[in-house]
C-alpha cells in the first residue's frame, strides 16, 4: 500500500488488487482512495486497470494517476 500524505491538498491511498478473469493471469489493477484534507467531502474511489506484473507496479501506475487527476479535475473543484 502506498499513502501519500498531502499532494496539493489531497490524500492519495493505493493499494494493489489481484485482477479476475482468465485474461488477468496473474496480474494486478490498483485501487485509489483520494481525499481532499481538511474537508467533509466524500473520497473519491476508482480502481485503475493497469495489469501490471506485481503488486508494486500497479501501486506505482496508481499513485501516478491519482497525482495526474489531481493536477488535471483536482483545481477545479467547487471549493466552499
């Protein structure tokens, strides 16, 4: 599991998952908890499909695509 503590005012948690299916063979998809601090809102969860060949790898492809949605839809949430 990787935890990020504050990107940009978000908390990005990843933590690989074992892909189903015949096609999966072993390989994994990362799911992605991100939050922003200091806030009631909900967390945002997705699971990102990247089969990757171990755990490791699908953490980092899902860290990396959290930090790239923060960037890109993370600035232009409401803010109250």
């Amino acid at each position: 599991m990787i935890v990020v503590s504050d990107y940009r005012g978000y908390r990005i948690e990843v933590e690989a998952i074992k892909a189903e299916g015949a096609a999966a063979d072993g390989r994994y998809h990362a799911d992605v908890r991100m939050r922003r601090l200091f806030s009631q809102d909900k967390p945002i969860v997705e699971r990102v499909t990247c089969f990757k060949l171990t755990p490791d790898l699908a953490e980092h492809a899902g860290e990396l695509w959290a930090r790239r949605w923060v960037d890109y839809k993370g600035a232009c949430v409401q803010r109250e």
